[in-house]
C-alpha cells in the first residue's frame, strides 16, 4: 500500500532571493511566487489524491518585514483573490483562509469573504492559505475559545476548534531551509517532511510530482510498529 497525499502543506520560501539574485525587488520575487501558487494549485485540483493544498502566505511574524513589503503583499494577496475567482469557480476549488483575519483591511477581509462564500461549494480540491496565521496563535485561540464555553481540553476538542482540523500528510518546505516556521504545528505531528532548495517562484508541478512519488514510498508507522 503506498501513502495517499491528502493533505500537502507548504512553506513557500525563496521569493525574496530568487529577485535580488537577478537585481531585482524582493517584490518582484512575491509577484512570481504568485504565480506558482496557481500553477501548483492547478496541479493540485487535477490529482485525485489531493484533497487539501495548505499554502503559507503570510505569517503571524511577517510583519516584522518593511512596510513596503508588508502593504506590496496586501496588495498583491488581494489582487490575487479577485482575478483568481474564476479560476477557483473553473477548477471546482474551494478557498477557505486559516489565521486571525480581524487585522486585516476591510477591503482584504471582503474580497476573502467573497471568494470563501462563492466558492463554498465547490467540492474538487480545498486550497487553504494560512493569513497572519501562527501554529502557536491557532492553538492559543482555540485553548480559549474551548475556556470560554467551559469544555475540556483533550487532544479531540483542541483539534476540532482549530482553524484547521486537518492532519498533514506532506509538508514542503522550498528555499533550502529546514524549520517548521510555526506553521501547522499541531497539524504536522506525523506529517512527513520534505525540504527543496529550490526558491519558490521556481518550484513546478515536475518538482511536486517527484516529491509525491518519494512520500508514497517512505514507511509512515504513526508512533506504532509495522
Ligand atoms: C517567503 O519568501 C514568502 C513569503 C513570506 C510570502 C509568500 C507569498 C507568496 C508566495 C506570494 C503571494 C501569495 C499568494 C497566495 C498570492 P521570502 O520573501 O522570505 O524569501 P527569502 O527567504 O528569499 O527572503
């Protein structure tokens, strides 16, 4: 029996150095990056083990970048948004955002409301991107949200108030780092971890598909013997 990739995660690292190494912006880098997203999640719409693409697009500890980089990537997160409704709505592909999206702009929070609400149901592969999204945060606000209307902590109740209740099966990391960078921290407890060099504007389906072939070969035992 091989392993089914149900859910992939993926840090995509590696935009801001794939400009400067040309001279250019690291904004430049984000635009690019942009477009991998829709490339790996066309991709992933037509896998029929796919069934969830968890991008991180922008951290709880972003903000710290400069202003410039901060507002271009608003921007660019929105713009995205609205030019790739139809691509979601052609594709069958469900958006649904994780992270704490109250400190967002009225017109980003909007067109991410927009899309979630026309995309609703549609039932082909769920693209999720994790907004101003912490693994420590979620499990901080889930741990209250649980306080608040006194119900127990166990591992069940925590994982179904998280804003994402899905196990990792496979998480990527481009770019050539090896961290989890507070990304899906609960989620990736038996996720197998796979880490490119290669920067994300240059990451493509060929890449994935090569990643996915080695994960349906590794032995995943989840703490037990096989
Ligand atoms: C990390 O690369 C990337 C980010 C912090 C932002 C990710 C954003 C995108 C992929 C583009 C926009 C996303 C969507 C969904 C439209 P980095 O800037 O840290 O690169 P570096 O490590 O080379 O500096």
């Amino acid at each position: 029996m091989s392993n089914k990739p149900h859910h992939i995660a993926i840090v995509m690292d590696g935009n801001g150095r794939w400009a400067e190494a040309q001279g250019k912006n690291r904004t430049f880098g984000h635009e690019k990056g942009a477009e991998t997203v829709r490339a790996i999640t066309t991709y992933c719409a037509g896998h029929k083990e796919i069934e969830r693409l968890t991008l991180y697009a922008f951290s709880t500890e972003n903000w710290k970048r400069p202003k410039i980089e901060v507002e271009f990537l608003m921007k660019l997160l929105e713009r995205y948004l609205k030019n790739e409704k139809t691509t979601y709505l052609n594709g069958n592909i469900r958006f649904e955002p994780i992270g704490d999206l109250s400190i967002f702009s009225k017109s980003l929070r909007k067109v991410i409301d927009d899309v979630q609400n026309a995309t609703q149901s549609c039932n082909g592969l769920t693209q999720c991107l994790a907004l101003n999204y912490g693994g420590r945060d979620e499990i901080v606000r889930a741990a209250n949200a649980l306080h608040e209307r006194a119900q127990t902590i166990t591992v069940d109740s925590l994982q179904a108030i998280l804003d994402c209740p899905h196990d990792v099966d496979l998480l990527i990391r481009t770019g050539g780092d090896q961290r989890l960078s507070n990304f899906l921290l609960w989620q990736a407890a038996y996720a197998e971890l796979f880490f490119t060099k290669t920067l994300w504007p240059e990451f493509n389906a060929d890449e994935l598909e090569s990643i996915i072939k080695k994960f349906k070969t590794v032995e995943r035992r989840f703490g037990g013997l096989n």
